[in-house]
C-alpha cells in the first residue's frame, strides 16, 4: 500500500482500506489453516509469465513476458552485452558482475554495495536488487494507481531503489555510465566497444546497417537490446517457486502447515501485515503475485557505516526526494518534502536468496530484517545509535543478539531514524507492523509467527536458486 503525499487525516482511511483489502484476500484463504494447494488466495490462480510475447525491439518496460520461445534479434544483441565485460572502464565488469544469472540476478557475495569502476575499487551507494520478476513493473508516477484496487494512489512505480529510470532501457544507461560501476566515459564510448565487438554483425542485423552512424541512436538501440533481453529471456521471469506451484496448484505446491501459517502472518494486518506493501494478489497489466505494489514507503531503515558515502555526516541517501533522483528535491536543506526517506517495496521473489538487504544493504539475514520489522519501535535500541549512555560490561544473558547493536546500555537515548534528517521523520509510513507503538511495549510477531513466516518467505525462491541461509525440510515441516 502507498502512503498518500496529503497529511495525517488521509493516513487513517488508508490504513482502514489496506485493512480491507487484506482481510479480502484472507477471506478467499480459506481460514489460512487449510491444507495447501487447493485453497488459493484471491487473484492468484493465473500463471504471470503466460502472456503473449513481447514485441521484438521498443517493447515498454511494462510488457507482458513471452512463455517460451527464441529470442528476438534484438535480445539477443542484449544478451551477448549483458555477460559483455570489454563493455565497461575496467573491462573486467558486466552486468552480470553484479547481477549474477546463478542469484536470481543478484550479487553472488553479500556486500553491502559492490565495488565497480574503472579499477574497481570505487564502492557503489546501494545494494543491488534481484533482476528477476521486473516485466510489469510501470514508469514512477506520483500518484500511480494501486494494483490492490482500494488503497489510495501514491508514489509508486520505477526501476531503482528510487524509481528513477521510467524503462529497463532507461536504466540500462545508469551502470554503464556510473563511475562506480561500468565506468564509461560516454555513449561514444560504450558505442565504440559494440562496433569493436565480435557480435558487432548481429547488432547491425537487428538494427540496421546504419545503427552505428550516430552514436547516440546506437546508444540508444544498445539499450533497448538490454532491455528486450529482460523482457524476452524467462530466467528473468521463471515462476518456478514453490508458491507459484502452490497459486496455480500444481504437483508439489502443498504448503506445510509452517508455511501456511507463514503466509497468514505474511497477510495478516494484525501481525506481518507484509502484503499491504508487499503486495500478492492481482497486479497491474495482468500480473499476479509480484509481491510488491511497485509503492514507496520511508520506513527507516538504520544508516548503514558500511557505505563509504555515509562517512560525510551531512550526507543522506533519502530515496525519491534525492540526492540521485533529482526531480522532488526539497527546496532547501530541510524544507518539508513529503518524498523525502522514501524507496522502493521490492518484490520478496527470491528474497531468501538475498545476503543483503534494504536499499543500504544494512541487513544480511533474512531473520534479522524480520526482527527488524518486528521490534523497530519496541525495542529500537537493537537497532539504532545511543546517545550518552554508557555501555554495560556484561550484556544481560537476555539482551537479543540478532540486532545491529549488539552492546546494551544504561542510560543514554536511541536515536531513531538515524538515517533521515529530523524534518523528515513525519513520513515514516505508520502503518503496522511498524505502527509506532511505546519502547517495551508487546512486538507484533510472536517467536513463532518469525518461525512460520521464515518458512513461507522460502517457498517464493525459485527452482533454480539456493537460499543463502537453507532451511532443513523438518524446519518447516509442522
Ligand atoms: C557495480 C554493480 C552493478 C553493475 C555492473 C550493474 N548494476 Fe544494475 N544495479 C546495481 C545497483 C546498485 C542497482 C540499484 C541502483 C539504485 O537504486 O540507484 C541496480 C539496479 C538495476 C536495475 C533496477 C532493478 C529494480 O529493482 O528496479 C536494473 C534493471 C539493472 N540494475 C540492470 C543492469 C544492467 C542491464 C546492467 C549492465 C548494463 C547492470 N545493471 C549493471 C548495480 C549494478
Ligand atoms: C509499509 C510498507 C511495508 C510493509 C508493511 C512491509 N514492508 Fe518490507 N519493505 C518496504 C519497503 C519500502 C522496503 C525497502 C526499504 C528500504 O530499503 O529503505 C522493504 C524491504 C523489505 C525487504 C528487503 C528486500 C530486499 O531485497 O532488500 C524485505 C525482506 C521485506 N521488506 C520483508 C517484509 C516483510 C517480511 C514484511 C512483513 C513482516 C514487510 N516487509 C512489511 C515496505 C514494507
């Protein structure tokens, strides 16, 4: 769900619409309790990736994937430059450096942000998303239509953490110009190492014998052939997890009743409340099961000391309104900005796969991102800085080793939201499980609703990937 750029009184109606729209998708649930792949939640019965196939070359970043068949010309220009490593400063980087086809299109390694450039060693400012599962992702629009069809319309849509790029071909431009990633001096220069390459012939083939006249349409056309290649390649876009066996009851899709309480925890407003931001049901342009509602939300998520950048006191990553995205900018340091501390609810496909988490990649389990959300506001001293306190000798045996600060204190305060300056707290989304409620008061998630919501975050990995934290079958059994 999206939190509306209007102030507070807006906020509360949302929260009872997202409120809805939840308890509707638990009601077609059948209860939760069921045994497995003959209950499907609302909406999730059709397959996403059998659609029709995606035109060859200027397919918008919003196009249905193919099921199957060869790729267009074009896609496969933008396969033999996505593996491409001459195509960037070092000539040791390609896409695929970061965005590894064996992670779900991930980084292999779970660094905070890689290192790229053209000696690579300059560190990047935020964690590298998955690329799988990014075909119906819409251009950003500030107020973009929510796909659950209740919540009120907000800032959503996008490729990047801050939705910066309107197509995957705009964003292709992004890393191979970065000097931090692919480190090239210009599109001449990308468009100098196509013609030198050895698939230089079937770049001409697919866009004619004069694409390389002007640097800029070659550029241009270089891009898209990225782009048809995420669109057109279905290991961007597999639907082989288990869930997805589950959603369309396939053999092999019966959740256990760990999972099957995970998912009720996952849907659940009194609890994970996740699918409200995360969304599962019915998507736009005829998807389903994305889990994401392409919306953004500030959240909060503790400054990350990892990040070089974050060694300047004054800097801020602070999401939509900047400093990357530059068009809803704050006037001045500090005028009030409703976008500011925003960013992207990713999708959870392959989420378990994941090493590092949140756009500052700040976490790096799956368990600890779950605490997280769970006990932010009950117990932020696991997570944020203390201010004048003084650090106990010994912890008590109870303090809870799974936080980012691992030292207790006496005395001193937290100070939360250290990673967004102090005018823009108001547009932490306060909606649960994060709802606000008192230091020491009651988190939301039991130990055992942790437990069981592990277990389903599990089942969206796909065939082909390994967890980064694998579960034993008797884990989740029961
Ligand atoms: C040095 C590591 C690195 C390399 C190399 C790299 N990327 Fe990325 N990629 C990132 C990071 C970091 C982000 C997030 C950027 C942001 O939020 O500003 C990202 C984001 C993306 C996204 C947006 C995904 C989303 O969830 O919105 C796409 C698409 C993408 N990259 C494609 C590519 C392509 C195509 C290439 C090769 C031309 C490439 N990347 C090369 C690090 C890399
Ligand atoms: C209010 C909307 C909202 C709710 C509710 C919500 N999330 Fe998120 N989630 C987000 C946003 C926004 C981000 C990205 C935040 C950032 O990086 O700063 C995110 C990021 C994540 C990530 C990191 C993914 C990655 O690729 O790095 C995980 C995992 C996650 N959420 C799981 C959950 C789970 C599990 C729940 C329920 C317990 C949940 N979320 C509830 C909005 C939400």
């Amino acid at each position: 769900m999206r939190r509306t750029i209007a102030p507070a009184a807006g906020a509360t109606l949302l929260a009872v619409a997202a409120a809805a729209a939840v308890a509707v998708g638990l009601a077609s649930c059948g209860g939760g309790s069921g045994g497995g792949g003959s209950a499907l939640p609302l909406g999730l019965g059709a397959g996403g990736g059998a659609a029709a196939p995606a035109p060859a070359v200027a397919a918008p970043a919003a196009a249905p994937a193919p099921a199957s068949g060869p790729l267009s010309l074009a896609a496969q220009v933008g396969q033999k430059m996505f593996f491409d490593k001459a195509l960037s400063g070092s000539g040791q980087m390609s896409c695929a450096s970061c965005h590894d086809p064996a992670h779900a299109y991930a980084p292999a390694n779970d660094l905070a942000v890689q290192l790229g450039g053209p000696k690579l060693d300059q560190p990047g400012t935020r964690a590298v998303p998955s690329l799988r599962y990014k075909e119906f992702t819409p251009a950003y629009a500030d107020l973009l239509d929510n796909p659950d069809g209740i919540s009120a319309p907000g800032p959503g849509g996008g490729f990047t953490w801050d939705g910066r790029a309107d197509t995957l071909a705009d964003q292709a431009r992004v890393p191979l110009l970065n000097a931090a990633e692919m480190a090239n001096a210009s599109p001449a220069d990308v468009v100098r190492k196509l013609q030198a390459a050895s698939y230089a012939p079937l770049i001409t083939q697919a866009f004619g014998a004069h694409v390389f006249d002007n640097p800029d349409t070659a550029f241009a056309s270089a891009v898209q052939a990225l782009q048809a290649y995420q669109l057109e390649d279905t290991s961007f876009h597999p639907y082989t997890s288990k869930f997805d066996r589950y959603a369309s009851n396939k053999l092999g899709g019966n959740l256990s009743p760990a999972e099957v309480r995970g998912l009720k925890v996952f849907t659940d407003p009194a609890t994970g409340n996740c699918a409200s931001c995360h969304y599962q049901g019915a998507g736009l342009n005829g998807s389903s099961a994305l889990f994401t509602d392409f919306s953004y939300e500030a959240i909060g998520v503790p400054r990350n000391a990892a990040i070089a950048a974050n060694a300047d006191p004054t800097y801020y990553d602070m999401g939509v309104c900047g400093p990357l995205r530059t068009d809803h900018q704050p006037a001045s340091p500090g005028a009030a900005n409703s976008f500011c501390g925003m960013f992207k609810a990713p999708t959870l496909r392959n989420v378990a796969t994941r090493s590092a988490f949140f756009h500052n990649g700040v976490m790096h389990t799956l368990e600890q991102v779950i605490r997280f959300y769970n006990t932010r506001d009950t117990n932020p001293e696991l997570w944020y800085p203390i201010v004048g306190g003084q650090p106990k000798a010994k912890n008590d045996p109870a303090f809870p080793t799974y936080g980012l600060i691992t030292t207790q204190y006496t005395g001193g305060t937290v100070r939360k939201f250290d990673d967004l300056p102090s005018a823009y707290l108001p547009n932490i989304d306060p909606q649960m499980p994060m709802d606000g409620r008192k230091p020491g008061a009651k988190p939301p998630m039991s130990e055992q609703d942790i437990h069981d919501l592990i277990c389903f975050l599990h089942t969206l990995d796909d065939a082909d990937t390994t967890a980064a934290q694998p579960l034993k079958p008797e884990d989740c059994a029961q």
